[in-house]
C-alpha cells in the first residue's frame, strides 16, 4: 500500500508555485497539495494520506487556514484541499492527532502513534517540509524503524524549500507567477542510511545481501542514466566504455558476496583468490567515474579499500587477514578453522609435500605432544629456527584442542566459556604472526668440518645453492671436531656439544658441511635428517701435473673441487 504521510504546522502558509523537475503545482498554500499533485503526474497513485498534526495545528490550518486571518483572504483549509483532489475517493485522507512533543513521555507517544499507522510491507512517501523542527528527524527514524519490523520501504522523501524566495516579507511583495520554490528530492540520503547500515554489517559480520541489493540498485541507475544520454546523442569518444561503471558495480558485489561465502564456509584454497578479486573490484570503482557518480560509495569505498589493501601476494599472510577479519567479525569457529587448517598447509609447504594430500596434513596438531613425551625429533620449518619450530607446534597443538571445543558444541568435562574463543584467538594470531614473521629466505651453510672453505667452493655455494651465510664451527668446538679420541666406544656424549651448536644456529632448509671422522659425520648427519636440515659433503677431483726439471721429473697433485652432493640414507 503506497501512503502519502505528512506532518502540518501552524503557520500561515503563503500561496506559491512548487516545482520537482520539469512538473509544477501552481497556487499552493499547503506543500501536501503540491507535492501529492506533482507525484501524481509522475505516475504515483496513493492509497492513503495520512496527515498528522497537534491540536493548535488542526484547528489552524486542517479545519481553517490560517492564511485566511493574516491576509484576510477565504482559503480552504488543508482537508478540504486534499478532500478535493481526491474527490473520487475522499476516505483517503485521514488526520491523525499527535502530542506536542514537550517531554520525553510525549515523544515515546509520538513514537508509537507515528508506528501504528504503517502496516506490514506498506511504501512511504514522507514530506518533512512543515511542523516543529525535530518532528521530520523523528519521523524519519520511525520510518526507519519500521522498515526493519515492519518490512515497509522509504519510497521517496521530499523537501519544499520555500525558503529560497526570501523572507515573508519579500515572498508578500512577489507576484504569484514568480513565487516559483523547488521541492527538494532527499530520497538519496534513505539510499546513503542503506549504505551505512550495509557496510557496517558487512564490516561486522562479513555479511554482502545489503551491499549486493545497493549495487545492484545503483548499477541499474547508471545504466538507465547511459540510455538516457544514448537517446539524446551524448556519447563519449569511446563508446564501448559506456557500461564500464555499472558493470564495475556488479563486480564488485558479486565479489564481496563470494569472499563473505568462502569466509563463511572455511574454503581455505580460494582464500587469497577470493580476498585478491575483491581487493581488485574494490580498486577498479575507486579509479572508475562511478566512485564519483555514487556520492555516498566514495567514502565507503575507501574504508573497503583502507581493509582490503593488507591483502597481498603472500597466501599466509593473507590466511592471517582472513582470520583477523573473522575475529572482527565475530566468526571464531571459522577463525579457528581457517587458522589450523592455515598453519598446517604451511608446515606441508615448509617440509615440501602436498598440502592437498590428507595424508600429508595428518598428526601436525599433535606434534607438539609426541615432541614432549621424546618420542618425536623436531623437524625444522624451513626458514624457521629449532625455537620458533617448537611454538609453531605448540600453537598447532593448542588451536587444536579449541577448535575441538568449539567443534564438538562444548560436549567435554572440560569446556571453554564462550569468551574464551575471542580471547584465545586474539592470542593464536598474534603468535602465528610472529612466527610467520621469523621467516627467512636467508639460506645458511653451517661449516662442521676441519678446513677453510675455498674460494670455489664459497662461489659455489652462493651461486648453486643460494648460500648467503656461512657459519663456522667456534674455535672450541672446530679443535673438538678436528681430534675425536680413536679410543672412545660411543662418540654421542663426546659430540653432544656440536649437535646442541647445530640447533642454536641452523634453521630449517640450511645447508650443513659436514666430513671428518666416518663415526661422527654418521651421527651429525643423522641430527641433520631429522631436523629438515641437508647435510652436504665436498667431492673433489685430483689433478696430477708433471714437470721435468733436469733429470728430474716433479709430480704435483691437487684436490680441485667438483660439487657439493647431499648425504642420503636408504
């Protein structure tokens, strides 16, 4: 049902001409008859007209006018005017009495009487031109309300600005053909409301149907405004770019819709693509026309592209944005998802096997315990160290038990309070920033073994194997390396101090050179499997030359390094 709901004054109303684009009312005292006119001929048809007005304001301008005693002039009152334009169907006008709003108990009146009047799925034409300053605002956040427990839409919202002719005194000095007064259109400022109530739940919740239904209705816009400008010959230099701004509109709903999806369902595969897309649709309407053409998505659009801007190239910081967004959002069952599920497909990366395998992704939550109770060797994330490798398993291990928690609905002797998930994934993420933040791609050579490298050797190592540091043995340890007793039985304690040394300063991917004795070099290569490290050896060429010197013939023999080639077990 399309309602026409006004509020009326007491003042005494001057007689003008209101115009709305190219329709005008002429000699109107009351806006109401004016507006009512005009949207008529704009092809509106009003089930009702609901007029609400104090006391003071019926008997002075509903019943009477009171233009009629200031100018001494017999003009009909407000019910009678709209009585007479609908003349087929008076019944439609109504009056509605309100208080005068002169105490908080009065307003709540007015709250509920300004309710009672919309039913259920009703349209609204407001006019806010007339009564009391603060009665239009209210009006317009009852309205509001009743849009959301109501389900009734805001139409159209407008303005008769009589004001722009000048003072009363100047408007009485006026002949009536000139007293010519625009009615403001503010129906753009309820699509501004939208936007703001869209991008909050979407910021709040991840959730695009407001935001889809806005762009949607403004792509429309643009495209009807590119018809109307086709149909009178106003074309630009390229015309296969005319629908460029609606389009990009499109995009970028549907590209918040499926990153709101995969957020919603934990699709950690199409994590970074979908954050990336929209990062992109994003940006393409800040550059296009249509971030200027749509005032109120100019502002948003920057808040969008400010949040979406942390998104980059890197798929686990972009896990991390997801899982951050999720907190904000208040999504932490999928956080918590996203993040393990996240971490774990590092771990694959970082020991170089397929994260899509299951097989692959199974036991790293439960690492961390097997690591305690001895009965697992930690294994180094490449670029990460034996500490950060340790609280990387630790947080695996205790992301997982949440997660259990929250998974399983609590069903446990021991189970979280709710606030504990917020908490506790405030605190995952901070961890897992940091340790993704240890990273390096620095890789090191540690130097376990008894000579200085050469010159080929080091260029070899740079170019081949991407060897930015060297790390040599300390002089105690390199004398220690250098002279294992031939006497001792077992070498584990005897070498406990290099071992230890190997996990101070290797981290996971590092190359290790490590010859000399054949018992001690099985051992430290050994420690060096488990720990995802790659123990290496030199192989060499001999190069005999011969020179005769008199009767003499000298032989000199060289070792010429060839290749560093990996320890491998079978």
């Amino acid at each position: 049902m399309l309602k026409f709901i006004s509020l009326l004054g007491t003042n005494a109303y001057l007689p003008c001409n209101y115009y709305l684009d190219d329709i005008k009312a002429e000699d109107c005292c009351y806006i109401q008859e004016a507006l009512i006119r005009i949207l008529t001929k704009k092809g509106m048809e009003f089930d009702n007209v609901l007029v609400f007005t104090t006391q003071e304001a019926y008997l002075k301008n509903w019943v009477d006018n009171a233009y009629n005693k200031r100018y001494n002039e017999q003009r009909p009152g407000l019910e009678m005017v709209l009585k007479d334009v609908f003349k087929d169907c008076p019944d439609k006008v109504k009056n509605v009495f309100i208080p005068s709003g002169n105490s908080e108990e009065e307003l709540w009146k007015l709250f509920d009487i300004l309710l009672a009047q919309i039913d259920e799925g009703d349209e609204i034409i407001l006019d806010i031109t007339h009564s009391f300053r603060f009665l239009p605002m209210l009006a317009f956040i009852v309205f509001s309300f009743a849009r959301i427990v109501k389900r009734c839409e805001i139409k159209g919202i407008y303005y008769g600005a009589f004001e722009v002719l000048g003072s009363t005194k100047e408007v009485e000095a006026m002949d009536i053909s000139v007293r010519n007064a625009p009615v403001f259109d503010l129906t753009p400022f309820v699509v501004l409301f939208d936007w703001i109530l869209g991008i909050d739940r979407y910021i709040a919740t991840g959730d695009a149907s407001i935001v889809e239904r806005l762009t949607r209705s403004e792509s429309g816009k643009l495209s009807r405004r590119i018809r109307q400008d086709i149909s009178e010959g106003k074309l630009p230099a390229n015309p296969a770019s005319l629908f460029r701004n609606s389009n990009l509109l499109r995009d970028l709903s549907r590209a918040m819709i499926e990153f709101g999806n995969t957020i919603f369902t934990c699709r950690g595969q199409e994590l970074s693509e979908a954050a990336l897309k929209l990062k992109k649709a994003i940006n393409d309407v800040v550059e296009s026309d249509a971030y200027h053409y749509v005032k109120p998505l100019a502002y948003i659009m920057d808040m969008l592209k400010n949040r979406f801007d942390r998104f980059g190239q890197d798929e686990y910081v972009n896990m991390l944005e997801a899982v951050r967004w999720c907190l904000e959002n208040n999504m932490y069952q999928q956080g918590l998802t996203i993040l393990e599920e996240g971490l774990i497909s590092f771990a694959c990366d970082m020991y170089g096997v397929d994260k899509k395998e299951k097989e692959n992704r199974q036991g790293y939550s439960g690492y961390y315990k097997e690591i305690q109770e001895g009965t697992a060797t930690v294994r180094l994330c490449d670029g990460l160290d034996l500490n950060a490798t340790e609280e990387f398993y630790k947080l695996l291990y205790n992301l997982g038990n949440i997660r259990n928690d929250i998974n399983h609905a609590g069903w446990a002797k021991h189970y979280s309070r709710p606030v504990t998930f917020k908490e506790k994934l405030e605190e995952f993420i901070v961890k897992a920033e940091d340790i993704l933040r240890s990273r390096t791609s620095e890789r090191q050579m540690l130097l376990v073994f008894s000579h200085q490298l050469t010159d080929a050797q080091q260029r070899q190592a740079k170019e081949k194997l991407g060897i930015s540091r060297f790390v040599p043995l300390s002089p105690e340890l390199l004398n220690k390396w250098s002279n294992v007793p031939p006497e001792l039985d077992k070498l584990d304690d005897y070498l406990k101090d290099v071992l230890k040394w190997i996990d101070h300063n290797a981290r996971g991917g590092d190359y290790v050179l490590v010859q000399g004795d054949y018992g001690a070099t099985m051992i430290v290569v050994a420690h060096c499997l488990k720990r995802n490290l790659r123990p290496v050896y030199a192989t060499t060429r001999r190069v005999v030359s011969e020179e005769k010197e008199g009767d003499k013939v000298l032989t000199t023999r060289e070792f010429e390094h060839v290749e560093f080639r990996e320890y491998k077990l079978f």
